[in-house]
C-alpha cells in the first residue's frame, strides 16, 4: 500500500504546487484585468494572496516526501503535517461557503435580493486539494495508531 500511498502524495503536492502558482497568477491578473474570473481547468481561483502561500507551502511539504523515505520519521511528519494542513485548508473554505451561503439566506429573508454561486465556492483548489488530503491523514492517523505513537517500528 505504501508505493498507493506515495503516488497520492506526489499527485496531492503537484495540485497544491500547480495551482498556487495559478493562484498567484491569478492575484497578480486581478489588479491588470478589472472583471477577471480566476477560472483554471473549471476550478475557481480567488487571486488571493493568503491562499497562495497557504497552498505553496502544503504543496511544498507533501512534495517534500519524494526526497524523503515512507518509513523514516521525517517523511512520515511531512506526509502527517501536509495531509493535515490540506484538510485544515478544506475546512476553511467549507466554512467560507457556509459563511457566505447563510448571508445569502438571511439577505433574502429580509426581504433584499441576493445570490450566490455555490460552484465558485465549492470547485477551489482548497476543496479538491483537501478531499485529495483525507485519505492521507487517515492513512497516517492510522498508522499512528496501529504503531502506538512509535515511529522507530514504522
């Protein structure tokens, strides 16, 4: 499973790398182009500064694990501490949606007229990137787990 596991990471970190420097891409078109979409491959990007550095550096210590070893512990945190980030990143975002979706509704319950593109929040890199995420960090939890917390039987 291990061979599974370090394809997925390798495949997870690319997307984080690939799509913060579409980020920041996008973050540098937003001040040239006034009505600029920030849409890539049909993921929304925000052209946010904060997101760029949030995705570089989960895409950096997932990509991380190509130079180190599955079975040392330095591989293993990477793998432990980049899944973990992306989820984090995930739940951001879910919450953002939820955040702006519940505005929409109390906007549209007090009468005014509001809406919302629930695509545009849900199809960002955070959300792909994070569910890509989830199976890592339940594959390391379980690990974790299994060995006891010791990481020299890894």
């Amino acid at each position: 499973m291990r061979p599974t596991i370090l394809l997925l990471t390798l495949i997870t970190g690319m997307f984080y790398l690939i799509y913060a420097t579409l980020e920041f891409y996008s973050w540098i078109l937003s001040f040239t182009i006034p009505d600029y979409g920030g849409s890539w491959w049909g993921l929304f990007c925000q052209g946010d500064l904060g997101w760029f550095i949030s995705l570089l550096a989960v895409g950096m210590i997932l990509f991380s694990l190509t130079f180190k070893r599955l079975n040392d512990y330095k591989g293993f945190s990477c793998l432990l501490v980049g899944s973990f980030l992306g989820v984090v990143l995930l739940v951001m975002q879910l919450l953002v949606v939820a955040a702006s979706f519940g505005d929409c509704a109390f906007l549209t319950l007090i009468g005014e007229e509001a809406e919302y593109n629930l695509a545009e929040g849900l199809l960002t890199p955070m959300v792909v990137g994070g569910i890509l995420s989830t199976p890592l960090l339940a594959y390391t939890l379980n690990t974790l787990k299994k060995h006891r917390f010791n990481l020299s039987r890894l």
